[in-house]
C-alpha cells in the first residue's frame, strides 16, 4: 500500500503577503499565532490549475478541487475562502500524517529563543512517515511538522492510495511522491 505526498506548480503569489506582524514571531519570523491566518481576498489574478501552491508554500485549490475533496475524502477538512474572484481556498486537515525527521535526516537550524521553533527546516523529500499505516486509503493529512524558512514555513500534504491516484487522474497538474515508513 501507496501514500502519497502532493505537489503542483506554482500559483505566482504569497499566501502570507500583507499578514498582520502578530501572527508572526519577531525574532525568527515563524508562525507562531493560535488561529490559522486566511486573507480575505488574497491577491490572484487568476488560478491557472486546481491545485497550486503560493511561493510562500500554501496550497491554494480552486472550486472544482474542493467539490471533489469534499465528495472523497475520507478525513475530516476544513475549507476557508481566500479569493472572491476567482474563487480560491485553502484546506485544514485536522488529521495530522507524523513525520519521521530521523529517518529522512532533516535539518532544524536556528532555533529561536523567543518563540522556540526553529528558523529553518530542510529536508521534507523523499517523505518518511512514523505513521504510514494509519493513512485512511481515502484520506488526507497535513504532515505534523512544517518545512521551510521563516514565514514560508507549511506541511506537506500526504494522501492515501486510492484518493492519491483518483486526484492524478482527475487533476492531471498534481505529481505524487511516493511516501516511506
């Protein structure tokens, strides 16, 4: 059995471009606020694919991807609106796929005295999960660590099998890497 983690092009905008400095830490530039940040009318001029991610790592799906994650998948998501026009959003996934940084030898540098995260984290690919076996055929997760640097810090987004190939021949913008146990 198969789980993938997703990946698509680049939707050539920042996610977190105009955030209020709160939901940030001012030493590192972490995320650090409680309640996740959903812009109101993010700056898209327009969404080329169903599925692309911002520069600063958000994935940001179109209406056509919601529909379809909300008639198949099998785990719980949330869907917050970012764009008006065109229509655009960005996922929750309560559930979270843990990451296995030992095995895959990520690297956290820099952590921050003020807020105790850490500045950068490297090493998200090949993806390795502790928890591969428990990643409903159906299902979606959000990895729980968040790869990158400063504000451009988000999870990978992992999915079973069967909604794995289902999205590859629905969404045909998406690649799919393999994730290990």
């Amino acid at each position: 059995m198969a789980n993938y983690a997703i990946f698509a092009a680049d939707a050539d905008i920042n996610y977190y471009e105009g955030a209020p400095e709160v939901f940030f830490c001012s030493s590192c530039g972490s995320y650090t606020n409680s309640r996740q940040y959903f812009p109101n009318d993010l700056k898209v001029k327009s969404l080329k694919n169903d599925f692309s991610y911002s520069y600063d790592g958000q994935l940001i799906i179109s209406t056509k991807a919601k529909v379809f994650l909300e008639e198949n998948s099998s785990t719980k998501l949330e869907f917050h609106r970012v764009n008006s026009n065109p229509e655009a959003f960005v996922i929750e996934a309560p559930d979270k796929a843990v990451f296995d940084s030992e095995k895959r030898k990520t690297r956290l540098s820099g952590e921050c005295s003020k807020c105790g995260k850490f500045e950068s984290i490297v090493g998200s690919t090949p993806p390795f999960l502790k928890n591969v076996n428990e990643i409903e055929q159906m299902g979606m997760y959000f990895t729980d660590i968040k790869f990158g640097s400063g504000k451009e810090k988000s999870p990978l987004i992992i999915v079973g099998e069967a909604l794995g190939k289902l999205l590859k021949k629905t969404f045909k913008e998406i690649d799919l890497e393999e994730v290990r146990g």
